[in-house]
C-alpha cells in the first residue's frame, strides 16, 4: 500500500515541505540532479535521465520502499530522503538514503526534512530502526545523521559498489526509543 504524504516543517526563515516523489516532480528533479553533480561526488548516484527517474518511480511505488522530496516555500528541492529496503516482521527496519540539492546543502534544511521523515518511519510506516551506511570521507553525510541522533555502530569494509568501485562504509542506526 503507497501512502500520499505531504508535512511541513516551520522554521523562523523558511517553510518546508516533504511529500512523496511523484511522475510531475520529474523535469524539477532532474534539473536539481543536473546542478548538484559535483555535490555528490562518488557519495551518491540518483536518477539523471527520464528513464532513470522513471525507474526511481517504479521502484519507490512498492510496498517496502518511500521516496520523500524536500521543497523550500519557493518549491525548490532541497533534497531526496528515501526509505529503503523496508523489512517488517521481527526487525520492522529500513536503511535511509539521502542527499541534498545545490544551492541548499549545508544550510541545515536536510535536518529539518530528515527529522520530519523520521517522524514518518517511526509513526506511519510503524518502523523499529533505521541504518544509514555513510562512506568513512563522507564527513557532511555523517554530521547529519550524527545531528539527529543515529549512533556510529560499526564498519562495513567493501560494502556498496558504487561508481564502479566496492567501498567502505560505517553504518550508523537509529531506533524508534532513541528518537
């Protein structure tokens, strides 16, 4: 069952906004992909074409998996914070996967939009815990999680393939009694 949703988040200077990706977001979302190539490095790898977007869509239509896109009160993305892999049953987890759009890294929002998908996970989607596994060099990726209360529980040597290359990663969790 896909569930819409839409929150908003005050802060003093700005309204955010945090829904679920949807097929009109697609020209929106690509052009924020296309700015912020050299934000993301080799950390991540989101949808750069329509067909990429379209497979983005399909995937996040699933049962086990949300899309959430984060706007300013201009409609501007800010960034993506997926929820992956969903596991119900005993473990009732997820790994969360995130990344801001330039110009608006660094300026805090994507704590603000994390902390109201959080709310999310742990409410609606009635989940336990969440991991987000974070590149060791990724210092801004960790700050952030570190921000909203995760706690560093290991390393994960060759973890994830990414852009061609296995690679390190430190996993870092959160559980619903924490937050």
């Amino acid at each position: 069952m896909s569930v819409s949703l839409s929150m908003w988040w005050k802060s003093p200077n700005m309204t955010l906004t945090v829904s679920q990706v949807r097929p009109s977001d697609e020209t929106t979302f690509l052009d924020a992909v296309l700015r912020s190539r050299a934000l993301f490095r080799d950390w991540v790898d989101p949808p750069d074409s329509p067909q990429r977007f379209a497979a983005h869509l399909v995937r996040y239509a699933a049962d086990n998996r949300f899309s959430y896109l984060a706007r300013n009160e201009r409609d501007q993305l800010i960034g993506c914070i997926n929820l992956n892999d969903i596991v119900r049953g005993a473990s009732q987890s997820a790994s969360l996967g995130y990344y801001a759009f330039t110009p608006h890294s660094g300026q805090g929002l994507m704590k603000q939009a994390m902390a109201r998908v959080i709310d999310r996970a742990f409410g609606l989607h009635g989940l336990h815990r969440l991991e987000a596994n974070i590149q060791p060099d990724n210092r801004a990726s960790a700050g952030l999680v570190r921000s909203v209360g995760f706690r560093l529980e290991g390393h994960s040597p060759r973890y994830l393939k990414i852009a061609g290359d296995w690679r390190d990663h430190d996993r870092y969790a959160l559980t619903a009694e924490e937050w």
